[in-house]
C-alpha cells in the first residue's frame, strides 16, 4: 500500500474539520517547501502539513493523529542542520507547523521574563524584548527564520554562549503538548523550584521526540549601554585563543562573543555574498570577531579594546584590527561571520562538522582536523569557524573546485568520522549546538552508547510509547 493512504482519509477530515481551511495544507505544491531541510539533504512528502494557530489546537490536532498512530514532525522555521525537522521519504509522517503560534504573551520588565510563542521567530523575540528595553541574549545566524519552538527543542547555542549559556539556560517555564495530546502547563517563572524532576529542562534539547513546546517563559538581561565590535587579524588559532585569555583576564564580564573565522571563510563569503567587504588592509589566515558589551556606566569598552589589542599586537598575536565607529559598521563586521553558512552552501556541497572541545584545545582542534581532512581529500576545502569563546569550532568542509558535489557528499561518513576521532582525542563533543537530527542517530552507540543511551531510551518510551512525535531522529 501508498503509504500517503496508510494516512487514514478520515483523519484527515477530522484534522479538516478541527483546523479549519488555514490550519492545514494538503496540496503538494502547498506542502513542498515543508518537505525540505535548509540544506537540502533531505527531500521528503507529507499527505498534510498542520498549521494550528492556538495550543489548544495543536493539542486536538496531536490527540486525533495519536488515536490513529500516525506519527507527527514538529517544525518551526525549518532551519536544522542536522535534517531535524525533516519528514521522511515515505508519506506516512504528518507535519505539525507552530508558525500560526507567533504572539508574545507578556513581557514583565521586573521579573525580567517574556511569555513566548513558539512559532515567533527568534529575531522577532530579540526585537520585542528591545522594545521592552531588555536584551534576550540569544543569536544564531538563522534567527531571522529559525522560531523559538526549535531552538528551544534544539537547545542552539550561538554566539552569546560565552556570557549567557545555551538557549536552557534562558528557560524559566514552557508549555508542552504531550505525545497524547495532553498539555502540560509549565509556564512558571521563578529562579528557585525544587518541586521534584525538571521537567523543562527534559523538553529543551529533546528535537521534538517527547513533545511539543507551544510556549516558553524566557529569561531578559538588561539591554548593553555599551557595545564595541572589533575585527582582527591573528598570527594563528593560538594567537586567538591567547588574545581571548587577555580578554577574559582584563574584564571576563564584558564578552559577549569571541568567533574565530578561517581565512578561507571570510574569503567565501567575500566572494559570495553580495556587499560584503574585508575593512583590514590585507587578507589574513585567521581572525577573530569581538563583541564586548556592558550595561555599566562609563566603562570605555573601546578603550579597553585599543588597550588590550594594542598589548596583542607588540607581543606579535594581532597583525591588523578595526574597532567598528558605529551600528552600520557593527552590523558589516558581524555580516563577515553570519554569512559564512549562506557563502559556504553557495560555494557548493558542504560536509558539516558542529563539534566541541575543551576551550583551550580548539587549536589543536583546527590544526589537527584540517590536517586529517586535507589527507583524505586532496584539494578540500576546509572552513573551521565558530564560537571559540565556548569551544564549539564548525569544521565544515566545502567541495573541492571542479569535483561533482555528490562524489563529496558520499564522503560525508568518512570526513566526519575522521573529525570525530580528533574530537574523542581531545575530550570533545560530536554535536555541540545543531542537535543530532537525522544525520547524526548512528553516531549515537559509539559516543553515548550504554546507560546513557539506555536512560535516553526509557524516557522516550515513557513519554511517547507509540513511538510517534518526530521518530528517526535522535535516538538510533
Ligand atoms: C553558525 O554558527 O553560523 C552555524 O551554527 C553554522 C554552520 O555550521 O553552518
Ligand atoms: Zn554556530
């Protein structure tokens, strides 16, 4: 049998009727852009994409599926790296779409809180949250799209995890849909609860396999009264790591985000992105961009910049940097960095490393990952880059010139697991921010395997015993 018929015809009617005309697609030209991740790894179909606009929606809508064990994939702005909220090839998995759920509910300026939907994109939540005069201190190069459902379920990270933490360490409540339909109202917003197991925290970070979040309470910082950005050319990745040390040992407080960027990727992005300008007077191997932020009074961030970069330069770890002089020059330094997924994809297939270290060994993490990829690939492309202020390098790995995209992509096990064995060497992590999705199950026994994996799976049985939200992804 078609498994887009083993869908039964009558759940589909009752979820018609239940959702109304605007809360369910069923023509493929309608659910197409649905079916494909964001790099196009993965192209699957779906007999109906759900778009419900309330919890209470959404509820019904997973109550009706579980009664028919039809399984359901959650997706907010589509934006994984991983193919996390990929549907498979088959046609017999639903997709629940929360983007009907964008309003924020409340922003509480003396709690410093913020009730969210789930389907807000997060570029929206970090400009209510302005507009409120709090900073939400999150920010990952696809928050433009990338909703707050799926970050929450993805638990990002980005570029302020050096100050703030990970997208867990901003929850303070949530909402969730069970996998039978039930609703769990989390939404608390204190800083102290000790009321047994944290529940919330069992959500963030579980890719939709247990449930879905329809809201969250996060937690606001005050907004910077300061903010200085500096772009600078380093003599190697040790010279970033040791300029980052300066850094921290003059005003640990002030980082807001230290990135390190290969030559070669801000050269790609040079390349393919319109607009985008080099403001040093030569190319460089390697840079970093930083970002100090204060909400202190008269604390001279770009004094303590020229001051620190002035130290880093006489002792030969900065060969050039550019302290931006305002917004517009902020945000063209930042375009460098944000860029370098869109220039990379641009730049043909790419293999994705998202991997994590100890701090201190992300240049032996550089060094020794390039060297084992260039041995595999002659002529590869190698764009190490990312949050080095908390140890997660992306070493994405771009075509060689010339070669067929698909002979790469077939590479794909072996490059990664030749990444992965310099990252076991050096106590590190084979998924740092992006989740596991489905490209990454299998590496799951090898790396977590045992009473970590059999833990992981008696609370999905548990929680799903159907074995319906999100299912392929995960867990092996
Ligand atoms: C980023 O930090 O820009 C993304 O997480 C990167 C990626 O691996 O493409
Ligand atoms: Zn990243």
């Amino acid at each position: 049998m078609d498994p887009l018929t083993a869908v039964p015809a009558d759940l589909i009617s009752a979820l018609q009727s239940r959702l109304g005309p605007r809360g369910i697609l069923t023509d493929p030209a309608d659910t197409a852009p649905y079916c494909e991740d964001w790099r196009r790894l993965y192209r699957g179909r779906t007999p109906a994409v759900l778009r419900p606009a309330t919890t209470e929606e959404v509820a019904d809508a997973v109550r009706l599926c579980a009664v028919s064990g039809v399984a359901i994939v959650p997706q907010g702005g589509n934006t994984s790296m991983v193919g996390g909220a990929a549907v498979s090839e088959d046609g017999s998995q639903i997709v629940l779409s929360l983007s009907r759920l964008n309003r924020v509910r409340e922003i509480d300026p003396i709690d410093m809180t913020m009730e969210i939907e789930a389907g807000v994109t997060l570029k929206a939540a970090q400009d209510a949250a302005a507009d409120a005069g709090a900073l939400l201190p999150l920010s990952i190069s696809s928050e433009g799209s990338a909703q707050i459902g799926g970050v929450l379920a993805t638990n990002a990270g980005g570029n302020n995890t050096v100050r703030y933490g990970n997208a867990r360490d901003l929850v303070l409540g949530l909402e969730v849909v069970l996998p039978d339909g039930q609703v769990w109202h989390g939404l608390r917003r204190l800083h102290k609860d000790n009321t047994g197991y944290c529940l919330r925290q069992l959500f963030v970070g579980s890719e939709g396999t247990l449930g879905i979040i329809t809201a969250a309470v996060l937690k606001l910082y005050p907004r910077p009264r300061e903010t200085a950005v500096a772009l600078c050319a380093v003599a190697s990745p040790e010279a970033a790591l040791d300029l980052f040390n300066r850094l921290q040992q003059h005003d640990a407080a002030a980082i807001q985000a230290y990135e390190y960027m290969s030559g070669l990727g801000v050269e790609l992005v040079l390349r393919h992105i319109p607009g985008a300008a080099l403001p040093l007077e030569t190319a460089a191997a390697h840079y970093v961009l930083v970002e100090l932020a204060t909400s202190r009074k008269h604390a001279d961030l770009r004094g303590a910049f020229e001051g620190v970069l002035a130290a880093a330069m006489e002792a030969g770890l900065v060969a050039d940097a550019v302290i931006a002089e305002s917004g517009t020059q902020r945000a063209a330094l930042w375009r460098l960095r944000e860029e370098h997924s869109e220039a990379q994809k641009l730049a043909g297939a790419s293999v994705k490393n998202d991997v994590s270290v100890p701090v201190s060994k992300v240049p032996e993490l550089i060094r020794r990952a390039t060297e084992a990829c260039e041995r595999l690939v002659p002529g590869i492309r190698v764009v190490p880059f990312g949050h080095l202020g908390d140890g997660n390098i992306h070493v994405n790995l771009v075509q060689p010139d010339g070669m067929d995209g698909a002979a790469f992509l077939a590479l794909d096990h072996t490059l990664m697991d030749a990444v992965n064995a310099v990252v076991r060497a050096l106590d590190g992590s084979f998924s740092a921010e992006h989740g596991i999705g489905r490209l990454k199950p299998f590496m799951m026994p090898e790396w977590r395997g045992g009473a970590e994996l059999d833990l992981m799976r008696g609370i999905k049985a548990a929680l799903d015993p159907q074995g319906l939200m999100n299912p392929g992804k995960m867990l092996p």
